[in-house]
C-alpha cells in the first residue's frame, strides 16, 4: 500500500509524444497521492489512462463498451468465454490457470449493464507483466470455441447421460449462474427498477441475461459481438500503480501493434425525461408453505442527473446521504418509523453505474395496498425538506464522510486501485472528463464554497432533482408462492416446440454433441499449450513472512497492542471483549447486542442524534463477533470486538462517542428495538439465497467445532430462526427481553480479559493511548466465572428448504489448525482441489457457478461446496471422488506448483494498514507468532508432492465419517435425492 502522501513527479507534459501514444493531458493530484497521464494510441483511437503513484500493488483493467441488444446474456457469456484461451494461448481455460498459478492479488471480469471490464493485480512486477499480457491477448484475439459457447452459454444435455430417450435440459455455467440471480429477491427487485426506470435505452435489457432469453442466443451472434465491440478503437484501457508510465506504454506498444483504427457504434444514449410518473408491479419467489402477509417490497426510483454533469451528481450524493444515509436521514426516519413496512428497502440508495443517475427509496416487509400511503410520504417529507431546509449537521455528516473516505487509505476485498477504477468510469465511459470525481478534497472545497454563497443549495436541488421530476417510478414487487414453478414452467415451454420437432437423428446428434463437449472438458491440454503461458518460478518467490510491527504493554491493568504504521491521519481502535464464559442460551442474543450498542441512543443522544455525531466525528463504528482455536487447537477464544475509525483531530470527540456508547446506551428504547429486530431478521433472511454456499458450510460445520457452531449461532441459519422467532412474537415479554440484553452487556463489557488494539502512526498511538485512558478508567474490574461450552449433538446430514431455482452443497470436515504438521500440506491441498479437481468437475462438467474447496486454519474445518448448482447427489459424490482422485497418486507435478504459487499468493494477499493491525490482534489471540508464519510458509514453499496425495488426504479419509453434510436447496429436489441418498437428508424448513 502507499506509504506517503506526495504524488509522483511529472515525467511527460501534455502535448508530447512517446512511441505511437500521445500524451493529452497531465495532472498531479497530491491531495489523492496521484499523478494522472491522460493518453491516446495514435493508430486506433484507444484512450488510456495511468495514474501513477506508489502503491506497489499495480492493477490493469480493459474496458468495452458493450450496450447489449436483448437479454440473451450475450455480453456475460462473452465475458466468461473470452477468457478461456486465445491463438497464442491455446488452452482450455486461460482464466483459471492464471488465477491458480499467478500471484495475482486480483484478476476477475465484469459484465456491466454498459460495459464490459477485465481487471487484473498483483504485486510483483514480472507477474503484473505476465498477467497483463495474457489478458490483453485473450480479450482482443480469443478463440472462442463453439465448445466453450456451449460450456459456458447454454447446450442441451440429456437428464441420463447416455441415454437419447431422457429428457432434454438446458445447462450453461451463466445460465444457472442467472438462475440463482434470478431467485433472489433483492436482484429482482433492482432489475424491475433499472429495465423500468429506462424504457427507450439499452438498460432495458438484461445484459447478464435473463434465464429464458439465454437459450435463444446463437454462436454467430455471438462471435459478431465481439467482432464489433472488442476492438482498441472501443477500449479504454486503465493503468494504476508504482511502475513507471514509460514502462506501461512499452508494454502497449506491443499490445496494440497491428492494430487499426475502426469505426465502432457503441455510444450510450441518454433516456428521455418523462413527463409524468410510472408504476410498475412484480414478483419474486417464496416458499410453497410460506406466508406472503407483510412480504411485498414498495420502492420509488426517480431518474436523476447525467454522469456527465458532475458537478450535479457530487450534489445528488450529499443530498442522497443526508437523506437516507444514517439512521439519522430524515426520509429514512420518516419511513421507518411510519409503521407502513418493516425496513427500508435494500435496493435503497444512489445508483452511478448507468448514464444517468437513479435514486431510490423504500420499504420492505409491507402490502400492495399500502403503496400510495408510502409514496405520498416519501413526496410529503421531500416537500417539508424543500421547504426546512437539512439540519446542518447532516450536510457536514455527509462531507465528512466523502472527506474520511477520499483520505483512507482503503484495500478491502477489492485493490485501491479498482475503487478509483469505478470512479473514472463512471465520467470516462461516457466520453466525459476521468478525473472529474478522483479529487475528493477539492470537490469538498468547492462545495463548501458554493454552499456559503448559497445557504438553501441543497433544498434547490431536492426541489429539482426530487419533486419537479416527473421522471418517476413507483416499483411494487410482491412474493409469489408458484412464482419458482411458473419459471421452470417458462423455461421448459420455451424448448418445448425446438424438443417436440426433434427426430431421433436430431437426438443422437445432441448426444453427438454432448459428447464431444464431454471430450473437451475432460482432455488435459496439450503440454506444449501449456507451456505457452509465462509463469513465476518457485525459486522466485520469497521465503520471507510480511512483519506487521506490535508493541504489547499494560495501561490501567488491560493488555494494549500497538502497531505503528502510515494511515494518512486516520487512527483505528479495536476493543476485543471476551465472551467465551457467556452461556450458551445466551449467545444467540449477542448479534442483536451488537446492533442495539450502535443503533441506540446513548448517553444524553437520541439514537438520531448519535447517528448524526458518528457521522460527524468517525469513519464509523462497528461490533462484531469471531471465535477460532488457539495454536495447535489447544483452546478456542470467541471475541466481541468493537472497532472505531477517525481522523486524529477528531479523537477526543471519537472517545467521548465510545464511552457513551459502552457504558450509557440506552437499551430500553423499545421501539427502536423493534426496528432494528426486523431489520436484522430481513437481512439474514435475504442475504440466503445469494450467499448459499456459505450458510450451507455454516451448517454443516456447526456439528463439528465449536467455533463453527458459534458461527451458525451468530451468523448463519441458527441465528435466522432465533431472530426470526423473536420478530415473529415481538412485544410478549419485552421486560425480560429488555433485562436480558442489559444483563449480557453488564457481563462483557469488563476490563477482564480486555485486549485493546491500536493502529496508526507513532503520533497518531500516543493521541489515541492518551485518549483511551477515561474509557479504561471507567470499565467494571469483575472478573469472570469460567464457563464450560461443548456442543450440542446436531444431525450431520441435513437439507434446508429454500425458494431457488439452483442448490448450494456443503460438505465439512473437522481439521487440525494452525501448528500442526499437516495444515501446510491441507492449506495447499484446498488450493489444488479448489482450481483443480472441484473447478473442473462441478463447474465446467457440472455447469455450476462455482465449486470450490475452503481450508479455515483457525477455525479448524476443511470444506468442500458448490454455488448455484443445477446438481445434488452428483454434487456428493464428485466430493467423495475428490478423495480418492489423489490416492492414486495420480496429480502431475505441475498441477501442485501451480497450487504451491498460488498458496503463496494467498498468504501474500495485501492488506491496508488497519486490517494489518487486526491481522496482528487475531494472529496475538490464535497464539501465532513470526516464527510459526515463516515455517509455515517454508513447509508452503517446499511442498512434495507426497505430502499432499500422502498426508493430506490420507488424513481427509481417515475423518470422513466424522464429515458433515448440509444443502440448501428446493424441497422437492431434496425429496428427490432422498430416493438415492445414504443415509438420506434430514429435511427441514429455513426458519
Ligand atoms: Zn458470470
């Protein structure tokens, strides 16, 4: 990560030319660390842009504009299928052998409604070079076979493989990936706002493809597609990181020789402004038994400014924030506390991924025939807005945060480097300037100044932007008990002519093809394909583990761990609170303690009021729970952590905000409660269908440690069941519900145990140590009485009902953690199995979205599942031949250096500094030290091939009757796969 705050010297003016590229523009941006070459390849047209910095990690994106012309998914299939090899890289699947045996810290594709985006990072400069030049070379030249058309597309398959007279189905890696998007409320719900909200423009059509459209999608169209879309003279091509800009154009030079200019019609048009509102009505699934009362979804969405304009659009995202941003938002408030529906709808937002602009807003968990009373509140607090004015404190909340943001040093899951990607998008897609929304200090100065000239600024744009645009959508979308069924039905009529005009020479030549397809997948490439691709070799790659540095002292009798690294003036604080001695019956109420700590009043605030001074004064608050096993799986720790963020002038303000939220929270504001409760219920609830893969696991590991049943209590299907009962019979015993959670907040928040930890620079830790002292002062010193947990006996076969058009199969098993002898060697082994054997035989063969295989060596389970999935019991039994797979001894050595380099990629993955600091404190609690990292690292590196295919999975069989499976899926299936299944699922409902 970058390491100081000046921005690198100009290297080129504007004006200059350098091989076939001309420099148009140079801008140094040292508020944001960049300097900006804005640059056009002469010979055809492709625009491209470096921001160079110091950030080590380099990222490299290419960019197309690809409006889609219906919804067959043709710019997704040819997302995924661009990827798959090229004339110079002729293998069967490019994309994965770059992912496995790279170092890249990101290489993925994404299908946008307008464009098409091919990223890729890493953070060793040969290996940036080798991943830049395959990507370029498979997007610009691939080979796109009719095979992985088919593969990833769409092909008939016969329901019994070998046999003609079955029945015939369609499969396709995006055609079940869309099934499952497809099955989730909440993609509905966005998708019936975006198609609606822009009738006479290409965002009508699905571009990720709508499952009954995909079928009809031919291989000539497809192919045209690309001829058409996929050229340089359509590229946008974004560079970012500490290489050189010379460095970058050597390398495009030779990326783009040979290439013309050509004349391509990608522009995306605008849509028309309505002259009066819309509505529209749709659907999304439940469950056959479930009950549709208090399901529907009722949102506004109004069609607002074009990106262009960004001058407005920086004006729409402050009004947006200050409106429904906190739970301080007035149009939040306003509609949460009307009674009219349960929460504020998740689609609920700024929307800056299309051309124009859309806002929307709105309620979940209500009726049909309450969408008039929502929409005229929604227009009736707009109105009072216009004429009020925003207090203050929210406008200054809201430019805080886009202040905290601009200055945050930030790698989540996704590189820096791609979150100011999606910025410069979001202008330089439409022609626009591509910096325009990169200078967060100098739009905030600006605002400002506008702001003082103007005091009613933001009530001029509401009345605007809100109330005068009739370009307005109201959206109702209801549950539908046969909505699942009426979907196959569609699907399945809409082969219906194409298999009843079939003749029994079509039949045998779809088994033809079906087999052919089969050979394809199942050949191993050619050795000589193989070597086509440059790869890093493992003498290159380091023994040496990343030291983050820590310092441990004792202040007011609690443990403090301090790490001194550059965070740009923004300090960070964890406070891990023991909760290991808490009762089990107990422990289900500990998530809902953690959103009443931040979302009620506290002190002399109102729990508006404490959203507004989080906002003014921190980057955010957040508590959480985690648990895992000491080293060598001696001992299990389970933490409540609670995590602030704030710029160090504003730590006393930050102190002062925590105390009261730790020691004068207010939990008895029960109505708020209320809300939070339902809020939390439709969430979880919600969050099932698009994360299955990942409550399977939850449930199936729940048998097997306790730190995985914690897991399902706090977060996965235990947990719903346990909000959902408590929402469901809200009010009975509010008394003892109340005292409860006081109770529990009395035994946790305790000096006992406390671990306190601190990240920033060495100015900035001895701020925040001096700050911390009144907080340490006034934590209970009690000490805790020990409390024995075991787990409960759970069935270790279980199936979850759940409305989807696809299943999601886990199997878990118990495993040794860090400290042993054989978590290398399974650490490398998940790897293998993940890119290798389950990527192959679930996802290509199986035409799931995903299968992979997940290796947890703190939390000591070892799982294999599957994600969007058309299979069941094929799914169990491809698992269970992964196991034998290896006993063979049969995995070429290549395929293990592949995992051994990727392995290292993983634990090499960057992190920002204050996930550093929290690395350092879970690493502290899991007793895991520098030295035990490097011989880790060192067992990584010289990994034999015997280890893995030996100890490794010789360990896996020898637990295999311990190993639990759970799957979530469609009850019928399940029944289905009962007839065949030993011994069978033990089915149940969701909640
Ligand atoms: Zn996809």
């Amino acid at each position: 990560m970058a390491q100081s705050l000046s921005c690198p010297e100009q290297k080129f003016t504007a004006g200059e030319r350098y091989l076939d590229f001309e420099v148009t523009k140079v801008t140094s941006l040292p508020d944001i660390r960049q300097t900006a070459y804005e640059i056009l390849h002469l010979p055809t047209g492709a625009k491209v842009l470096h921001l160079h910095n110091n950030d080590p990690e380099n990222l490299y994106a290419i960019c197309f504009r690809t409006p889609p012309e219906d919804s067959t998914g043709l710019p997704h299939i040819l997302e995924h299928s661009v990827l798959a090899g090229s004339e110079k890289y002729p293998l069967k699947d490019v994309f994965n052998e770059l992912h496995r045996g790279s170092l890249q810290t990101f290489i993925n594709a994404f299908t946008y409604p307008d464009k098409t985006i091919y990223p890729v990072a890493s953070q060793v400069r040969q290996d940036f070079f080798n991943l830049a030049r395959v990507y370029t070379d498979l997007v610009l030249r691939p080979r796109l076979l009719r095979e992985t058309f088919a593969q990833e597309g769409h092909h008939f398959e016969f329901s019994v493989p070998d046999d003609v007279h079955s029945e015939l189905v369609i499969s396709g890696i995006v055609y079940n990936e869309m099934k499952g998007a497809y099955s989730s409320p909440d993609s509905l719900m966005y998708k019936a706002i975006q198609e609606n909200l822009y009738p006479d423009t290409v965002y009508r059509n699905d571009s990720g493809g709508a499952p009954d459209a995909i079928p009809t999608l031919t291989y000539d169209h497809f192919l045209a597609f690309h001829r058409a879309y996929y050229s340089p003279s359509n590229a946008r091509f974004f560079l970012y990181g500490d290489i050189a800009t010379r460095d970058c154009l050597d390398f495009l030079q030779e990326m783009l020789s040979g290439f013309a200019a050509v004349v391509v019609e990608s522009r995306i048009e605008s849509q028309k402004r309505w002259t009066a509102p819309q509505a529209v009505t749709g659907y999304y699934p439940i469950g056959p038994d479930e009950d549709p009362k208090a399901k529907t979804a009722v949102n506004l969405a109004w069609m607002l400014a074009d990106n262009l304009d960004y001058a407005t659009v920086i004006l729409l995202e402050i009004v947006a924030w200050a409106l429904v941003g906190s739970a301080a938002g007035p149009l939040r408030k306003a509609l949460v506390d009307s009674g009219l529906g349960e929460d504020l709808s998740p689609v609920t937002g700024l929307e800056k991924d299309l051309r124009q602009l859309a806002f929307v807003v709105g309620l979940r968990g209500t009726q049909a025939d309450r969408a008039a009373a929502i929409e005229s509140l929604v227009l009736e607090t707009l109105s009072r807005l216009v004429e009020t004015g925003f207090e203050r404190d929210l406008i200054e909340g809201a430019l805080h945060q886009v202040e905290f943001q601009g200055k945050e040093i930030h790698r989540g899951v996704y590189p820096y480097g791609i979150t100011l990607m999606g910025r410069v998008f979001h202008t330089w897609l439409y022609d626009g300037d591509p910096l325009a929304g990169l200078n967060f200090p100098a739009i905030i100065d600006d605002i400002r100044r506008r702001w003082e000239q103007e005091p009613a600024l933001f009530q001029h744009v509401l009345r605007q932007w809100f109330l005068d645009n009739q370009h307005r959508l109201l959206s109702i979308m209801e549950p539908s008990a046969t909505y699942q069924k009426e979907q196959e039905a569609k699907y399945s009529e809409s082969i219906r002519t194409t298999v009843a005009e079939l003749t029994p020479a079509d039949r045998e030549a779809i088994a033809e093809k079906a087999l052919i397809l089969k050979r394809f997948q199942t050949e191993p490439d050619p050795p000589e394909a193989a070597k086509t691709l440059p790869i890093i070799a493992i003498q290159d790659l380091s023994p040496e583990v990343d030291v983050i540095p820590s310092q441990a002292e004792t202040r007011s009798g609690v443990t403090i761990l301090s790490h001194d690294l550059f965070t740009n003036d923004i300090a960070y604080l964890h406070l891990a609170f023991d909760i290991a001695h808490i009762p089990d019956v107990l422990q289900s109420y500990l998530p809902l303690l953690c959103k009443f700590m931040t979302g009620l009043g506290a002190g002399e605030l109102s729990y508006d009021e404490l959203s507004k001074q989080i906002a003014l004064k921190t980057g955010g608050i957040g508590i959480h729970l985690t648990s895992g096993y000491g080293f060598g799986g001696r001992q299990t720790w389970q933490k409540m952590i609670v995590h602030i963020r704030m710029l160090y002038r504003n730590i006393p303000a930050a102190m002062d905000i925590l105390s009261d939220i730790l020691f004068r929270g207010k939990l008895s504001e029960t109505a708020r409660m209320k809300d939070l409760v339902f809020e939390g219920r439709n969430d979880l609830q919600a969050a099932v269908v698009p994360s299955g893969h990942i409550f399977a696991k939850r449930t199936a590991a729940a048998s097997l440690t306790l730190p995985a049943y914690r897991e399902e209590q706090w977060h996965g299907r235990n947990q719903l069941k346990f909000i959902n009962g408590l929402a469901e019979s809200w009010g009975e015993d509010l008394k003892d519900f109340t005292g409860k959670m006081a109770d529990l907040k009395a035994l946790i928040i305790r000096k006992d145990k406390l671990i306190v930890n601190l990240t920033a620079d060495a100015a900035g830790l001895r701020l925040l140590a001096d700050a911390m002292d009144p907080v340490l002062a006034e934590l209970s010193d009690d000490r805790f009485a020990i409390c024995e947990t075991s787990i409960p006996a759970l069935s270790n076969r279980t199936g979850v009902m759940i409305p989807a058009q696809v299943s999601y199969v886990a199997e878990a098993f118990p495993a040794p953690t860090y400290g042993s002898d054989l978590a290398a060697p399974l650490f490398v082994l998940s790897r293998l199995l993940s890119n290798g054997y389950l990527y192959k035989k679930i996802r290509v063969e199986g035409g799931a979205y995903g299968g992979m295989c997940q290796y947890d060596t703190t939390g000591g389970v070892f799982s294999f599942l599957s994600y969007r999935d058309p299979h069941l019991e094929r799914t169990l039994s491809v698992y269970a031949e992964a196991l034998r797979f290896a006993e063979k001894g049969a995995i070429p050595h290549e395929e293990i250096q592949k995992a051994i380099i990727g392995s290292i990629g993983a634990l090499d993955r960057p992190m920002d500094p204050v996930s550093r600091g929290f690395a350092s404190m879970i690493r502290y609690f899991s007793g895991l030290n520098d030295e035990e990292r490097k011989k880790f690292r060192l067992a990584v590196l010289s990994m034999d091939d015997k280890a893995l295919s030996g100890e490794a999975l010789e360990y896996l069989v020898r637990v295999k009757d311990k190993a639990a499976v759970a799957v979530y899926a469609e009850g019928e299936k399940m029944h289905t796969a009962n007839m065949v299944l030993q011994p069978p699922l033990q089915i149940e409902t969701l909640t």
